[in-house]
C-alpha cells in the first residue's frame, strides 16, 4: 500500500484515525492509541509485504537494545552494540546488494575465462534500507545513553514500524521519537496542519512530480545516438525537479500524517535548489539523511580531530556510502563520490574563492553540480551517463532529426515546468506570509476579508485534493521515487 493510492487515502487512512480518536487514553497515557498504530502499521506493511520481514529486525534490535541497556561492563557493552551494527548492516546487504556483488564477481570471472554463476534473491523488502537506519539509531542512541532505556517493547514496536515514515523516511533518531512515546497531544490545529501538509505533497507528486515522470522516462529510453542537446538538458532538468517534488511530496505526507498522530518528526527539505553550493545543499536536501550520516558514521570515524587531510578523507567516504546507500550500482557509488569531491574542493579553497563571486554564479555552479549529478543518479549504466552528458555538452552523435524538442515540450509540461520551479523557492510561502498579513493592515474590514482568506485558502486545498485524486483515477502517476532505494 502506498500514499498515493486510493485504498490508503479513502480506506486505511480514515479508518486508522477513526479508531484512534475512538481509544481513549486512561490517565492521559496514549499507550492503547499506541498499540492501535503498530497494528495499523503492520497492517500497512503486509499489504506489500510478509510481515515476518519487518518483525524479525524489530525482534532483534529490541533484544540487543534491551541487553546494550541492561549491561553494565563496558567492554561487553561496546562488543553488543557492535555486533548489533554489524548484523543489522548484513541484513541490509545481503537483502540490497548481494546479487551486485554476485553479479560484479561473476563478471570478474568471466573476464579471466571463468565460469559465470548467478544468485537470485527475493525482491527488495520495502523500506528495507530506512528500517535498517532506523534499527541502528535506536541501539546507538542507548548506548550514548542519548535515550532512555525504558522505551519498552511497545514502543520500540511502534518506534521501528510507524507506518508514516517506515517506507521513505524521514529518518527519525530513537532519542526524538521515544519522548512522545507516553504523553502526547493532537489539537484541532494539528489536525489541520497535517491534513494540509498531506494534500500538499499529493499535489507535488500527482500532478507536477507525475508529470515530469512521463518526459523524463520518454527522454531517458531514447537512442543514445538520437539524443540532442536540447533534448538532454529538458530531461535532465525535468528528473532535477521530478525527484525534488517527488521526495520532498513524500515528507509532506509523512509529517502530515505523524501530526495526525501527535508526532512532530524532523523536516526533511529546506528548498535544496537555493543554494549556493553543494554544502548548502546538503544542510537542505534529505536533511534527516544527511545529520544521521554526519552522527553515527563522520563524527564515530573522527570527523576532523585528526587533522584536514583525514577530515578530506573521511567526507569521502561517508559521502561515498552514502550513495551506495541509494541502491545497489556503480552510478549511485559515484554519484556520492561526486558529491564527496565537490565538498572537499569547497573545503579547501573553492568554497572560500565561490564566496566573492556574483551570487548568480553561485547558483549556476551549484545546479549545474547538482544537474550532472542526477544524470549520474538516473542512469542506468555509467556508460549510459557518459553518452548522456557527452549530449548535454552538445557532442551528440546523432542528428535528433526524429526526436526533435517540440515533441516533449507541450502546453502541459510548460505549465509544470513553470510551476515546478516556483515550488522549488520560498517564493509560494513568501506570497501565503504575504497574503495572510493583509487583514491586519485593514483597521476597517480585516476581519471579514481574513474569512475570506481562510475560506479561499480551504478551497484551494480541495481543488488540489480532488485535482491529485483525478490524476490517481487517471493512473498516471508512478510511485515513489525512494521506494525503491
């Protein structure tokens, strides 16, 4: 089951908030509202999936983290939640990327005459790679002593299964979410909020995220040598703002729907496409991925205490797992390498000498280095991606005579393309910041034009809701994009 789908948003949605506010909550405890949400999300779960999937890491974390909490003798400490990181790190790998590397060691073999030899493994298990995160936060943070050990197993159930973040994220630290375990509130103003934020990211991936997808699919599948310049740059600007409204659509929904629930959970994009560089970037985009590498990988292997040249070297390799986090292929590895090296450079100078440039520049090298980096991420080979970006710098081998710019850029896409952009700025809250001060700059009326400003503003949120429903009727929108990473 999936946020976008009809038997999320007309079923399993309204049902799950109809029993929870049914519950009650005997002594303001909301432990009964608690064990409703795991039920609820393991229901979620096994729409897709064979619950024993999700149940086996919640079962072994919880273990391990009740024995790292229990035991006092530091060494025994230390060697528990080691190899609670080393087995949740191996259920990932073996789930994620064995046949990568099966596939990898294959091809080394037949390149020395040896024989080829196969493993085929079952599908990826959904949100396989957040549970995983989420597991090793949960035993770390006790280890720190950032969290208290008294979570119980109902809340690490409810912790390591809530359904709104357990696909995609945002990646929530144990030590955040334990706090809301007991005592917890929703207010009609939390309802509201949360309902908007949901149609919002319906909206985002529906209608603008949905429509890029079908460009950018179209361009992506062409010849390489029919490819123009023009035709390259429209799809790789299009997949640059398909997967922004389409990640940052799915955050919209699962903070809204944490909200419903009373859980306040991390933002997890702060408009990336601002920035001036890539470490801006990065303290925007996927920024509850970005400080969980930054805690439990850069700080644990030195950060910059021993010195720059290991604190260069230590930003590789975070950065570089941090793309082969994204899935198993060489073009995810390289792309966090990609990302790994242009941070080092603004480390050791660039970003000192980007400082004193015209701020528009600025913006150019940062989008272009974002740009060429998700044509890197989109590919499905890194000989596609070279092919690709050779046409991109206008070395195209072939003519483009058959697949000429017209035939993508249509009335629709323009209009998305426009859209798209503005909901990649702070100008559309800007203009809602705007707007909502208007009453108070009319001494005489302000209250009446503020019901009309409310009144408007509930109606928009239905044209969008029913808007994002047609194009889900329609069938022509594609899943989540970090569903399957």
């Amino acid at each position: 089951m999936l946020f976008s789908e009809p038997s999320f948003l007309f079923f399993f949605l309204p049902l799950t908030l109809l029993v929870y506010f049914v519950l009650p909550q005997p002594g303001g405890k909301s432990w009964l509202r608690n064990v409703w949400l795991v039920l609820a999300s393991l229901m979620f779960f096994l729409w897709r999936e064979k619950v024993g999937l999700l149940l086996a890491p919640i079962l072994i974390n919880y273990g391990l983290g009740v024995l790292v909490g229990k035991t006092r003798t530091k060494s025994f400490k230390k060697w528990t939640v080691g190899f609670a990181v080393t087995l949740n790190l191996a259920i990932l790998v073996y789930f994620k990327y064995a046949n990568f590397f099966m596939d990898n060691a294959s091809g080394l073999s037949q390149f020395v005459h040896g024989p080829a030899f196969t493993l085929k493994l079952i599908s990826l298990p959904l949100g396989i790679s957040f549970l995983t995160f989420h597991g090793l936060s949960y035993v770390i943070d006790i280890y720190r002593g950032d969290a208290p050990t008294d979570g119980g197993f109902l809340g690490t159930m409810l912790y390591l299964s809530f359904f709104p973040k357990l696909i995609a994220g945002p990646i929530v630290r144990y030590q955040d979410f334990v706090s809301q375990l007991k005592s917890r509130t929703v207010t009609r103003e939390d309802l509201a909020i949360g309902a908007q934020r949901i149609i919002v990211g319906l909206a985002k991936k529906t209608i603008l995220a949905g429509t890029f997808a079908l460009t950018v699919d179209q361009i992506f599948m062409l010849p390489l040598n029919q490819l123009t310049t023009g035709i390259a740059w429209l799809g790789a600007i299009c997949y640059t703002l398909q997967l922004y409204l389409d990640f940052s659509g799915y955050s919209d929904i699962a903070i809204g729907l944490a909200r419903m629930f009373g859980f306040r959970i991390m933002e997890n994009f702060n408009y990336p496409y601002i920035s001036k560089n890539i470490t801006e970037f990065w303290r925007r985009w996927h920024i509850s991925l970005s400080t969980w590498f930054r805690d439990y990988l850069f700080f644990p292997l030195g950060a910059n205490k021993r010195g720059a040249t290991r604190g260069y070297l230590n930003l590789l390799i975070v950065f570089t797992l941090c793309g082969f986090w994204h899935g198993a292929n060489w073009t995810f590895l390289l792309w966090g390498l990609w990302q790994g090296v242009f941070l080092v450079l603004e480390r050791v100078s660039l970003g000192r000498r980007m400082s004193k440039w015209w701020t528009p520049l600025q913006h150019g090298y940062a989008l272009l280095v974002m740009i060429v980096g998700w044509v890197l991420f989109r590919s499905i080979s890194v000989t596609f991606c070279l092919q690709y970006l050779k046409a991109m710098a206008g070395f195209a081998e072939g003519a483009g005579v058959e697949y000429h710019f017209a035939m993508f850029l249509d009335t629709r896409l323009e209009l998305a393309l426009i859209i798209g952009v503005a909901a990649s700025t702070p100008i559309l809250p800007k203009i809602k910041t705007w707007i909502s001060t208007l009453p108070d700059k009319r001494p005489n009326g302000g209250e009446a034009l503020r019901r009309c400003l409310a009144v408007g503003s509930l109606a928009a949120l239905c044209a969008l809701f029913l808007v994002s429903s047609m194009f889900i009727a329609a069938g022509t929108y594609n899943p989540f994009l970090y569903f399957k990473f």
